[in-house]
C-alpha cells in the first residue's frame, strides 16, 4: 500500500493533519478526488469573466457585472463576486478586500521600483492565473525570470493550496540556481511559511507587490496574457492530462522559438543562456526624499529603503522600461 493510501475520508483526523503525518501533498490528494458538479450557467460566466480579466484587469466585480449586463447576460454582483473569489481574480485598483495575505503571515515591502535589471537571475517573479477547462477549472502557476522574460517552471492543481506553488519554486530552483531578489503578490499561497521558508533558506531576498499596485509584477500579467491568448483560448483544452501536455508544449515554444519585441526579436532561451538583450525597470514617478535610508542590492548597487512597511502604497509606476 502507497502512503495514500494511509489517508481516509471517513477518518476522525483532518486531512491536513492525515497528509502531514503521511509526508503526502494535500495537492496530490485532491487531484484524485471527482471533481463536484459544475454550474453550467457558472462555467459560461467564469468564461466571459476570464477572458474580459485577461483583457482588463484593472476590472473589478463592479465594472465585470456592468460588462456582463451589456453584453446580455442578467447577473448579479453577489454572484460576480463568488465567481471572481473562486479563480483568485481581483481588480488592480487600490481598494478594500483586495490581495490580502493570511492574517498570521509576515508581508514583505515591494523592493523594485526604479531598480534596473541587468542580468539572469536577479529577480524571479511568480503569479496563479485561472484556467478554463472544458467541464471546470484549474489554477496554473509559473516563475519568471525578468531579465529574459524566460519561463523557469510552471505547477498545474485544482486547489489553490501553497503546496503546488512550493513544488514549482523548489522545481526551478534546482533547475536554474537561485535569484538574488525573489516578487509576488501577497497571496497566502507565497506568504506562507513553506513558501518564504525556502526562500530564506536560499538567503534569497523576498520582495512582495504593494495592494492595489498594477505595475509591480507587469512581466507575469503580461506572461499570462501570452499564455491564454496564444494557446488555452485557442486550444479550449478538456482535462488537466490534456492541459498539462499542451502548456508543455507552448512553454517550450515561449522559451525557446517565439520571439519577443521587447529582447529584440531574441528568445527568452537566448538571452537568459548569453545575459544579452534583456533587462527591465519599473520607473519610480516620484524621487525618493534624502533623508530615505539606503540599504545597497547586492549586485546593482541600488538602495531601497529598509524600514519600508509591508504592503504600504508606495507612488504609482507610470511607465516600465526594457533595457537592452
């Protein structure tokens, strides 16, 4: 008998406590449950949804119902709002309610604004996006080196658990190195303990988006536009086996053949493999005041202020750069 087997349903112990015990992934025990029934009416509106987010995403439920209604579908913001809940999607404007971490969970202050980037492997950036499949859902998420635009991994589940996000990071890290700076969001999956514990144990420096701040993590938005516009739309695949060989096969066509405007018409593959044609920087609008205490990266030289607080607004980017 496997270790998953050890795990009942009908058992007095939690599943969190049965997996923990057993040393076996929640993930892994989810993936082999049916998946529950699904609201045909919910599936057509995650759809719509996804795909105006993908295109917008700086909508909220407010501005997603009054699209829904317009273009003829009679819905509610209550229902919009489960629906958004469920695929992890919120509007990119500040706001109440939107990207909060797990309460117990450290926030870390967003330390890239107006820091250049100027090599492989400076800063990795990850993001979960929805993806539609044919009778439900999944959630997909992927690592992103900024200098390259190269995808380093990527994780599909149908739970928005860490452990898959854990999985992925520590897939890439054994892979590819470490990063000197590591972005997220401050989604509970990239706050939690495992998550940062692996980070620190890398000594990697943990920077996470401020709220409401639409620019911080612009190279994994602009991942995922790429990703559903050049493949899921197009495909509409039907099962997470299908999914899982698609999405290998467009991320081995990201990297490695399409080529990217902004890396002079290079691969990601490419520049990542030369530490050529690349680079970014998030323009800081406003200069930082004098008396800000500078605390030096370690291979740019450039300070940020070390008693940012965590999840502060910090002024808005207006504009995102490429070096080359």
């Amino acid at each position: 008998m496997t270790r998953q087997g050890w795990i009942g349903k009908g058992s007095a112990v939690s599943l969190v406590r049965q997996c923990a015990l057993s040393g076996v992934s929640r993930a892994t025990v989810y993936a082999q449950r049916k998946p529950k029934p699904v609201d045909e009416s919910d599936l057509v509106f995650s759809r719509l949804i996804d795909e105006e987010y993908t295109r917008h995403p700086f909508y909220g439920s407010r501005k997603m119902v009054v699209f829904l209604i317009m273009s003829g579908h009679s819905i509610n913001r209550k229902r919009v709002q489960r629906l958004m809940r469920q695929m992890g999607l919120a509007g990119m404007a500040p706001g109440p309610n939107t990207s909060r971490a797990h309460p117990g969970h450290k926030v870390y202050p967003y330390l890239l604004r107006g820091v250049p980037i100027i090599r492989p492997n400076q800063v990795w950036s990850t993001d979960i996006t929805y993806i539609r499949l044919a009778r439900g859902f999944v959630y997909l998420v992927a690592i992103i080196d900024w200098y390259s635009r190269r995808a380093l991994g990527w994780r599909v589940s149908n739970s928005m658990e860490a452990a898959f996000c854990v999985d992925c990071l520590e897939d890439a890290l054994r892979t590819h190195g470490k990063p000197e700076i590591f972005n997220s969001d401050q989604g509970s999956q990239f706050t939690s303990e495992a998550f940062t514990g692996a980070l620190k144990r890398e000594s990697i420096v943990i920077s996470m988006d401020g709220r409401g701040r639409a620019f911080d993590n612009i190279f994994v938005e602009r991942f995922w536009r790429s990703v559903k516009y050049e493949d899921v739309y197009l495909k509409d695949y039907a099962s997470i086996p299908e999914l899982t060989q698609g999405l290998a096969q467009y991320f081995a066509f990201y990297n490695g053949e399409r080529p990217h405007q902004s890396l002079g018409q290079k691969t990601p593959d490419v520049v990542y493999r030369t530490g050529i044609g690349g680079g970014a920087l998030i323009v800081e609008r406003f200069p930082r005041k004098m008396d800000d205490t500078p605390v030096p990266l370690r291979s740019t030289g450039v300070s940020f202020k070390e008693k940012a607080k965590p999840g502060q607004r910090r002024p808005v980017a207006n504009d995102v750069q490429c070096i080359a």
